[in-house]
C-alpha cells in the first residue's frame, strides 16, 4: 500500500531524462523513460486470485506484469516501436526538487499540487501537447476518463495567468482528515480541527509532522468562528474567500497560527511521519491527523485486528490535495519521440482498468472516473456495496458520488458505517468537497515566514517559552 508518510525523509530519488539508444535487438532503437514516483505508489502485479476483480462485463482483473513491463507491451503494441522505463522513486517533494536543481535530468515524475506550481513558476515544466487532449484519439485514456470534477478543479487552479492543466496530468487525489476510534472519541468531537487542542485527549493524539499539513489545521482552527458562519458559507464568493482564509501567509495570521500549534504541540502524543497508522491499530493513540488514503490503509489494518476505526474531514474545511505528472524541459528537450513517450506513459495509467490497479494496490483514489468505462464505478461497488445476506436492511444507505463519475447511477448502496470509514475517505460526498480548499504555493515571503514559524513550534516553541518567563 502507498503510504505518503512513510515517504517523508525516505527515498532517494535517481532522476531522469529520456533519450534514445541503439540497445535494441539488431540496433534497433529503444526509448529509455525515466520515470520517477512516489515510494510504493505503482501497482506491482502478481495478484493471486482471491484477489481477482470482475467487472459488470465480464472481464477479470489479476495481472501478473508490473504496470511498468505491461506498459513496455502496450507501448510496443501500438506504436511499434520500443521502450525501457527506468522507473525510481523519491521521499518528498523537497527531495525531488532538490534534486533537480543540483543538475539531475528526469522525463516524468509526480510531484504534489504546490510543487508543480511552484516548477511552473520556475519555467521547469514542459506543457503537454494539443494531441494529449484531444478526446478523438483512442489512445488518450486520461483526456478521456479523468473526472469532470477533477478536469475542473485542474482548469479553474492557475499560477502566473496559466492553468494547472497546460501542465500536469492527475494522478491521485483525496483529502486531509482525522483517523479516530469511535469508542474513545465522539462523531461530533472528530468533527472539527480543534480536537488537536481538546485536552480530554491530552497526548493521546498525534498530527503530522509537515509543515503544510500542520499549517493548515492550525489555520482553519485560527478561522474557525468566521467560516462556520451561515452568512459566510451563504455568500457568493464563498469558494474564494475559503480560498484567501486558508492560504493567507500574512504576519498576523502566521503568528496566530503559531500559538494555536504551540498549544497542539503541548497537547498531542507526538508529530510524526509514519507512526501514527501503527499507533492508531495498536491503541498506543486514539486519534490521528492523516491523508484519507492513509486513513483507508490505517482502517483496514485495524479491521483485521476487530478494531473499528473512523474517518472525518473537519467542518471547517479539509484540504484537496493531489499528485500529478509533469514533463521535464531538461528531460524532453523538444524532441518529439520523447514526448510521445511521456505523454503514452501517463495515457496508458489512465486506462480505466489501469486505475483501478493502483487504487487497489496504493490505497489511493485515482482521478480517473472512466468515462464510458464503467470499469472504475464498477470497483468502488465491488469494494463497498452492501450484501443483503450480510448487512440488514435497515443499516443500508444510498451513497451518492455523482458528481465524481458525472453520471445518475453513481450511487453506491452501502452499509451506514461507511459514511464514516473508508468510502467516505476514498470519495467524500459532495458538501465536503464544497468546503474543500487546494492549499496553493506560497510565495517567497510568506514560505520563510511560514517556516520561521514552524522552526519555533517544532525546535523551540519560544512564545511558550516567552509566556512561561512573564
């Protein structure tokens, strides 16, 4: 399973370039793509057949190739020409960026939502084709199966005058919640970001140790009272000023914040970056700041050890994040050959059965719905669709994710628990993303105010320490 945390300060990442060398049979040429990834965010293939998924159409799916040797097939297959990806992986978007600029060359890779803004600020980026996005051409999977919701999303967010989408291509998405024990913490108590400083459960919590991620709950805590109220969430120009609220990196709003993550500090068992999955199973914690594919991870781990665990994305606002592909100008180099091959890459992942892979092997949620596929609703279903024979009547519900699949019929019928566990984390439902925010590139200035700030909660604490001398 992917595990975004376990990613944080692990990897190494051998960055790429493509190019073209006579290594093929006979001096045949080959195309050799460098791709670089997340850590364990690729499915691997050999599935065994308890693992197989059948689709409403009959096929099976339980690959035995790497989604990387099948894509070497495929590609063969349909353009008639050879390539070998030399697939690696790296530990954090720093890491890749760092990378970068210290000279190494890469083709492909799948940094985060701010660090794509961010290399697109620094001219970093090749711009994917015309052809890419023409929905005529059947090989195009992801112009063709990416959720409208998604589509839109990567439209409308935009850095210097220039969408996200002239740019990237989505891979994952999901949100930022909090993992809690029903037993031990309350729907209601779990439903806001304040529980990070709620002293009943004085160090029996634990949240992220990321700047961003600890940024954010501290800043919807700091704006609590202003965007729960009903003339606030009734205006407008809500989703903008949302937006604004929860990305502002003004000195008022930074110093704010760092008191409210002094007190959580104070408060928690611990930040960390892998450890809280583990402690939520065990019991050693009762609550957890944590992606939502982490959450599905974290809740099914539990679940083979008969423990019930929950997920909940805060009334104030949780945060959209997502992982996408981008083309490097020192990988691409304005060759043709290269960029067909990137493009393909991306095309041949965003094939509906394709995503399906890796969502089952990740634990993640693919951006790609389908399209006319109906391969991806299809899984969510086999995943999460209620048995008579097992489920009462009673405790079933319609879970409607519509406006994911853009069609009528994506409504799931489900057990009421999974309102509050891993189908809720792996689609919420459409009011939560309503109140959803992108948490975007911060500038130059308000990234070192930022992290000045984060260096005196996580190293110093120094107004708890000023406080405690007055």
């Amino acid at each position: 399973m992917m595990n975004k945390a376990l990613s944080l300060g692990m990897g190494a990442l051998l960055c790429s370039s493509l190019f073209l060398a006579g290594c093929g049979d006979g001096g045949e040429e080959e195309i050799i793509l460098r791709v670089a990834n997340w850590e364990e965010y690729m499915d691997e293939g050999d599935w065994d057949e308890t693992s197989a998924v059948e689709f409403s159409d009959g096929s099976v799916l339980c690959p035995e190739n790497t989604l990387v040797e099948d894509f070497e097939d495929w590609f063969y297959e349909t353009y008639g020409k050879k390539v070998r990806v030399e697939y690696s992986t790296f530990g954090t978007n720093e890491e890749l960026y760092n990378q970068i600029t210290i000279g190494d060359v890469y083709d492909l890779a799948c940094p985060s939502e701010y660090m794509i803004m961010k290399m697109m600020t620094e001219h970093m980026l090749e711009p994917f084709s015309d052809e890419f996005h023409d929905r005529g051409t059947k090989e195009n999977y992801y112009v063709n199966g990416v959720s409208p919701y998604i589509a839109r999303v990567y439209d409308e967010l935009s850095i210097e005058g220039e969408s996200i989408s002239k740019y990237a291509a989505g891979y994952m998405w999901g949100t930022l919640g909090i993992v809690y024990n029903p037993e031990e913490v309350t729907e209601e108590e779990a439903s806001t970001w304040k529980l990070l400083t709620n002293e009943k459960f004085s160090r029996r919590i634990t949240i992220k140790d990321s700047v961003r991620d600890a940024y954010f709950a501290g800043v919807s805590i700091y704006n609590y009272d202003t965007i729960t109220e009903p003339a606030f969430l009734d205006q407008a120009d809500y989703a903008d000023e949302m937006f604004a609220k929860l990305n502002a990196t003004d000195a008022d709003t930074v110093n704010a914040v760092e008191d409210i993550l002094s007190s959580i500090k104070r408060n928690v068992y611990s930040f960390e970056t892998d450890s809280g999955k583990a402690d939520m199973v065990t019991g050693k914690v009762i609550a957890n700041q944590q992606w939502s594919g982490d959450a599905v991870y974290t809740i099914d781990q539990a679940e083979e050890d008969g423990v019930e665990l929950c997920y909940s994305a805060p009334l104030e606002s949780t945060n959209l994040w997502f992982d996408g592909w981008v083309m490097l100008k020192k990988g691409i180099e304005e060759d043709p050959e290269k960029k067909m091959a990137a493009e393909a890459f991306v095309n041949f992942l965003s094939m509906p059965e394709n995503a399906v892979r890796n969502m089952d092997y990740i634990g993640y949620t693919s951006v790609i719905s389908g399209g006319d596929s109906d391969k991806v609703l299809d899984y969510v279903n086999w995943c999460y669709e209620a048995d008579p024979e097992e489920v009462p009547e009673e405790e079933m519900v319609e879970y409607d994710i519509c406006y994911f699949f853009d069609r009528e019929d994506a409504v799931i019928t489900t057990s009421e628990d999974q309102t509050r566990r891993q189908l809720y984390a792996q689609y919420p439902p459409a009011e939560v993303m309503d109140r959803s925010v992108i948490m975007a590139y911060f500038n130059k200035e308000g990234n070192e105010r930022i992290n000045r700030m984060w260096t005196n909660v996580r190293c110093f604490d120094l107004r708890a320490w000023w406080e405690g001398l007055r």
